[in-house]
C-alpha cells in the first residue's frame, strides 16, 4: 500500500470561490482538519478541495456543483475533481485515460456535505460522508407575520454581504419573472443598494419573453404596482433558440424539468450578453420553491404532503445521503438541479448568486411549523409562501408586494405549447441524448 504514488487534480476555477469571513486557505483547512460545525462556519460560495497525504476531502456551498472520478494507473488512484463532467473527460483524454470513463462513473459531492476518500490504490477507497450543516426544523413558535420578517431578513442580509463585496459601482441584474422568489430577491436587493448608500441605478430586473409568454404582463404589474417600473428591461426570444441538444450539454443533465428551465437560462442569458458584453453579475430567486416547499405534489408519485412536510430539506437534498435513491452521480434535489442555474449563467461568462440558497435562509425556512401551520392540507401548504413572503417583505422592507399564482420559470417565459413543440416530455429521450456524447 505504501508503494502507490496517488495523484489528485483540482480541475476547479479557483476565482469562482467568494467567501467573506475567510481566505480560501484557511477554509480549505478547516475541510481538512476542522469540526462539521467549523465548516458550516464558512461564509459564501466555494468548492473545495483538501488534501493531507492520502486523505483527501471536498466540500461545496450549495450554488456550487463539484465532481470527482477516480482513475486507475499503474503506479498508484489518480483523483479528478471538476465542476463538470466533460472537463473530467478531457482531463482523461489528454492523459490517455478515457478508455476508463463514463459519466455514471463520476461522482457528484452533495451539498451540505464533506465527502473524505482515502486514496490507496485497489479496491476503490468508499466515500465517508459528514453533514456539516443541520438547521433545526420547526423551532419557529411565533406568527406567520414573525417568521416572514425572519425570512426576509435573512434574505436581505445575505443580498446585503453579497453586494459589499462586488467592485464597486458594477452593475447588477435580476432574473425576474414577477413572482414570489424573484420578486423578493428584486425588492431585497433593491432594498440592501439604499440602505448600503449604494447607487440603484446599477439594478436591472431582465424579464425573459418569447411570443405570447405570460411573464412580462405579471412582470410589469409587479414593479408599476410598486413605483419602480423604471428597473425593468425586457429580453425577447424567439421558441427557435431553445436548443435540446445545447441545454442537455451545458447543463449535464436530463431531467426535463430542469432542462426546460436551463433552456430558458440560456435564452435570457444570452439576450442579456449581447445587449451588454461586459455585464458579469446575476442574481436570482433559485432555492425559494425548496426553501417553502411550493412544489404540485400531486405531479410526483413518490410524494406526499407527510414526506415534505417530515423530511430535513427534502426538496433541497432528495432523500438523503445514503438512502437507496439517493444517486451518487447526481446526487439530490437542488444539490442534483443547481446547474440548471449554475450552467447557463457561467457558459455565457456571469457570475450567478441566489441569496435563498444561504444557509442562514434555509434555515429560517426549516424552522417554520409547516406540518402545524399548514393542518397537513395541500392547499394551505401551497398558500404558505406566499403569505410568509408578503409579510415579511412588509414587516421589513414596508413594501406591499403583490403575489401572483405559481408558475414555473420556463412556463412564464413561453407558453406551454410552444414549448412542447420545441422540447419533449419524455425523459428517455434526454437520457438518450446526454449519453450520446460520450458515445464515441
């Protein structure tokens, strides 16, 4: 065992890490050698990678995704670690080693999560996984109105850090639809720009719009309702640029859901990047419909009211780490889906940031009483965010936001119809279409 000589290759963009409270060392070193509690303690984005000799351990925020493939060599395990799976597979090109890849094979790190391998050779070492950050669910006791403003404080806060660290005067966009998550990330950072003394003027809100799609009328309704219609710019897309092919190989992926939505990232990301060349930094309202578990229920067959209501983090972890669905080569709920907001945004050069992703958010989130608050109704459950929203958006911005009826991001920019003659419902022929890449 001593005789092998284990390589690891860091394959990841180290300029991609923001964190506030530490050097990228420093946190780097408490992946390594600190309590899950120390890590939790680490402030922002990042994917890390932390090596001792044999031991090596990976951590990331949940707006960053991060993979690893072990492969085999003569003298000794080399360890890959990527944001991506084809950065991987080119790696291994290069090196001669592709005879060995497949992309089931990779790995993906979950979030809230370090994932320790110990490199010595055959057989595969076995992944240990330790959470690192556990929120205590249903420690809010007070009112509806209560646990709003303690939501929507979090949210601002967390706006608010991001901003101060951003160069100063540099532009900033919303992905903006008109509805509850982008419309509390508009009016916090809105918010967070007057109370840091910073100019508003640098705010856009980009509303994405193809022929007949329903989310500019809400769009407008939303900021004329407020006085600030000014902030709004709208990006026109035709149904001929959303792009099966393209969307599956950004985003890596073949669930259609998250597909769907990634093509519409990618149609609004590219509109802004012509219009604007040098604009860099993105906001969005990803994570709120996992933080208030705002999902149709009735559409998933493996659901009920009991198991979102019961379950740590459903929507934002899946069914655990360790369970029997739980996919290593994905693996769950928006630590599985964040590149359907992570892939588009950096093909086309920004710099992405969801606030309701923060740690400090969700946990705000899982304290809510929903089992109690929502007397284990559907209906009342769906209506839950809404209300906790609205409220805290007056308790702490003094705003009355208007709340609109759910509707997915990729349904609010075209009609249903439109893009069903553009993108498929079958998972199958996603799948198909993915693997196809590495078919050769």
């Amino acid at each position: 065992m001593d005789q092998y000589v284990e390589r690891v290759v860091d394959l990841t963009n180290p300029s991609c890490n923001h964190i506030f409270n530490l050097t990228v060392e420093a946190a780097r070193a408490r992946i390594l050698r600190g309590s899950p509690e120390s890590v939790r303690e680490i402030d922002g984005s990042f994917a890390l990678v932390a090596r001792e000799g044999k031991v090596v351990r990976l951590a990331r925020s949940m707006d960053r995704p991060l993979r690893y493939f072990l492969a085999k060599r003569t003298e000794g395990p080399a360890l890959i670690v990527a944001d991506r799976i084809d950065t991987i597979h080119q790696w291994l090109k290069s090196e001669g080693m592709d005879g060995q890849f497949h992309p089931s094979y990779t790995r993906m790190v979950p979030a809230h999560h370090i994932v320790e391998l110990h490199l010595i050779g055959c057989p595969d070492p076995a992944p240990v996984y330790t959470r690192f950050f556990t929120p205590e669910r249903n420690s809010l006791r007070g009112t509806l109105a209560e646990a709003g403003a303690a939501y929507v404080g979090a949210l601002v806060e967390e706006t608010a850090k991001w901003l101060r660290h951003l160069p100063a005067e540099a532009p900033v966009g919303v992905c903006f639809s008109g509805g509850v998550d982008s419309g509390a990330v508009f009016l916090a950072t809105y918010h967070a720009l007057l109370k840091l003394g910073m100019n508003p003027a640098r705010l856009k809100a980009f509303t994405l719009h193809c022929p007949e799609g329903p989310d500019l009328a809400q769009a407008h309704a939303f900021l004329d309702s407020l006085g600030l219609g000014l902030f709004l710019e709208t990006i026109e897309a035709s149904p001929d640029c959303l792009d099966l092919s393209e969307t599956i190989r950004v985003v890596e992926d073949y669930k259609p859901l998250d597909i769907e939505c990634a093509a519409m990232g990618l149609a609004l990301f590219r509109g802004i990047r012509a219009r604007y060349p040098d604009w860099k930094h993105m906001l969005d309202g990803d994570g709120g419909d996992e933080n208030l578990k705002d999902y149709p229920i009735e559409e998933n067959p493996e659901l009920t009211i009991r198991s979102v209501v019961n379950n740590l983090m459903l929507y934002h972890e899946g069914w655990g780490v360790g369970k029997m669905k739980h996919s290593q080569t994905y693996s769950g709920g928006l630590s599985r889906s964040y590149t359907r907001t992570y892939a588009p945004a950096r093909h086309f050069g920004f710099e992405s940031f969801s606030p309701l992703t923060r740690p400090a958010v969700i946990a705000v989130a899982e304290g809510i009483p929903f089992a109690e608050w929502s007397e284990m109704s559907v209906a009342k459950l769906y209506s839950l965010k809404g209300e906790v929203v609205r409220l805290g958006v007056k308790a702490v911005l003094g705003l009355d936001m208007p709340i609109y009826e759910k509707r997915r991001f990729q349904h609010g920019a075209i009609p249903k119809e439109s893009l069903r003659q553009r993108l498929p419902e079958q998972e199958a022929v996603y799948r198909r279409q993915f693997l196809s890449q590495y078919a050769s």
